[in-house]
C-alpha cells in the first residue's frame, strides 16, 4: 500500500511524514525531483499478543510505504498541478492531504493567511479537473469512434456518467461501479478514484477546541464524502513523540491524556479507507501479518504468501484472534471445537488466524 502525503508548502506535510516514519532532516533529499519514500510498520497490538504467546524466531507487522511529495503551489500564486506532479502522483493508494490550521507568524500561509476551506477546495479541484480532462479527451474519441459504427456504447455511457459526476464536483470514489466497469476505468488511472483523507494539522492548543469542530463541520457539509475521512493532528508535536522512546512515550502521550498517538489513528485509518484487513499465521519460526482486501477468498489469500497455496487449497483450518488468547493457544481452541475448516470461497476476516491446508 502507498500513501502519498500532499499539501502546499509550509502545511506541515513532511512533519507528519516524519512523525509517521520517524525520518529527520538529515534524511531528505535537498532538491529533490521526486518523493521522500519511508515504508512503515503497523503496529498492530494483535501482533504483538500472539508474538508474545508463540515466542517466535521473529515477528513481522505489515506494512505500509508512505510517500512525501513536494508543495503543490509554486511561488503561493498558481494551485494548477503541473503534469509532472500528476504523473508522479498517479501510481498511489490513496492521499493524505495535510491542510494547515495552525497560525505562525514565523511562516506566513504561502496564499497570504491560513483558510483552510480555500485549500480544501483548491485541492480538490485541482484533481476534478484534471480527471475530467482525461475523461473528456476520451469521449471525443469514443463518440467518434461510434458515428464509424464501431461497438463502444458501453464505454461511452460509463465515461458520460463519470463526466457528470466530476462536473457537479463529486470524487469519481462515490459512484457505484460494477466489477466489470473498475476494470474498465483502471487503465485510466483517475486521482478521484483513490480514497482521501484530509489531515489537519493544529497547533497543540488548538486541539478539542471549538474552533476545530466548527471547522470540521463546515468542511463536511461541503464535501459530505469526506465524512469519516477527517483527521485532526498536530503534527509537531507528534514529530517529537516519534523520536522518544517507547517507554517515553508512553509517558508523553499519559501526560497529554492520550490513549494512543495520532500516528497509529491515522494508520489504521489509512487501512480502513483503502477497504485492506489483516489475518495471521502463527507458529515458532514466525508470527506475521498478511494485508488483504476486505472479503477475499481464502485460496486469494493462501496466494498471498505463496502460489502454492492457492493452487494446491485444500482447507484453510480459521479461529478468530480473540477466541484464540481466550483459549491460550491452539490445541485448547481444537478440544474446545473453536477452529473451523473453511473452503476456498470462504471469506476472510479481520483477526482470522489461519493455517493453510494444500497438496502440490
């Protein structure tokens, strides 16, 4: 999975590439053509659990590989994305589009003073526009293709649908399409397509303010396929919590009256957005976490850690991470009936831990 963190300048946006990645200064690259990349672990506490139950050779989170582009505004005066800032752009999972809040005197708003709405609204946009370029270049096409009689009726009703969505400025990720049709419109690549979730980023004071709310309420009255895709952090101080230790942390985040960082909110937010589970195999040589799509075939999923194990399925024997810590381990699950032997149709679920029965 690959996110890509975008925003104008001075919005913060490599701060929160960095307190997600714990990356420095020393590790970007000055003048840069093309992204900052830094995979990052899932911290998962299911993981952690079963690691501490099997006391493996070694355990493995799964992970995620965050990308951080450079400002979208060049100069504070044009918000039109380049082509090359598209293309470079085009091969992501989703955006996290990171939308400054926090006031500073030091670092003026590249557009003259912070408004975050404006900013939302110029992002969003930027991407409509450039979709339905793409979409109308290819109807053109299309409908001459059809005064010569050839068959691309189907095409072109798809393509006049997604026109019509982009016109009345909805992200092409709202409509309803059936299997067949994604397949159709995967080749185009289109940025509306991806899941969005706009972080904004506060000064630590401004954090449960009323201010904040209010803001987050205008932001999804206006666009209402944002809701549940709001995410508020202050970036900074998230920054410093990554470059603690753990223990320290721990007693940071206590001290805030926070449960657990902004960081793994947003991780965990970026997964569900992008319709991704976890399940896990166990054993003494290895715990590890394998990334799915919701609802995939157990014999999709065998595939996953080996084509083997999909084209030699058999059974996939599933208990459920929880009932396996109630029971303290596999063979109690097996007396107590708890592990089900499930076909290859069989839908995977989040916390499925699963061993894969095959024969090749």
């Amino acid at each position: 999975m690959r996110i890509g963190i975008i925003g104008l300048p001075l919005s913060g946006k490599t701060t929160l590439f960095d307190a997600l990645t714990g990356a420095s200064s020393e590790d970007h690259k000055a003048g840069r053509q093309g992204p900052d990349i830094k995979v990052v672990k899932v911290m998962d506490e299911r993981v952690t659990r079963l690691s501490e139950m099997y006391q493996p050779k070694k355990t493995t989170y799964a992970e995620m590989e965050y990308l951080d582009f450079a400002g979208i505004v060049k100069d504070g005066e044009k918000g039109e994305m380049d082509g090359a800032f598209l293309k470079s752009i085009g091969k992501i999972d989703a955006f996290v589009h990171v939308v400054r809040v926090f006031p500073d005197s030091v670092f003026p708003h590249p557009l003259g003073k912070v408004d975050p709405l404006r900013d939302v609204e110029r992002f969003h946009t930027d991407l409509i526009l450039s979709d339905l370029s793409i979409v109308e270049k290819r109807l053109e096409r299309l409908r001459k293709d059809l005064k010569r009689g050839l068959p691309v009726k189907e095409e072109l009703s798809l393509l006049e649908r997604c026109q019509e969505s982009l016109e009345s400025e909805t992200f092409l990720n709202q409509l309803d399409f059936t299997p067949m049709e994604r397949q159709r419109l995967k080749g185009f690549d289109f940025l509306t397509m991806r899941p969005m979730i706009v972080a904004l980023n506060v000064h630590e004071d401004q954090l449960g303010s009323p201010e904040i709310g209010k803001l987050s309420s205008e932001i999804e009255a206006a666009y209402p396929f944002l809701r549940e895709s709001l995410f508020t952090v202050a970036a900074k101080i998230e920054m410093e919590i990554a470059q603690l230790s753990a223990d320290d942390a721990a007693a940071f985040l206590e001290d805030l009256g926070i449960a657990e960082s902004a960081m793994n909110r947003l991780i965990h937010l970026c997964y569900r957005k992008l319709g991704r589970i976890s399940f896990f195999t166990v054993g003494k040589d290895e715990v590890k976490a394998w990334t799915i799509p919701e609802e995939l075939p157990a014999a999709k999923a065998a595939g996953v850690i080996h084509s083997d194990f999909e084209r030699g399925f058999i059974k996939a024997e599933v208990i459920a991470f929880e009932d396996l810590m109630n029971v303290g381990g596999i063979p109690e699950a097996r007396q107590k009936g708890l592990l089900r032997l499930e076909g290859k149709e069989y839908p995977v679920k989040d916390g499925d831990v699963i061993t894969f029965r095959f024969n090749v």
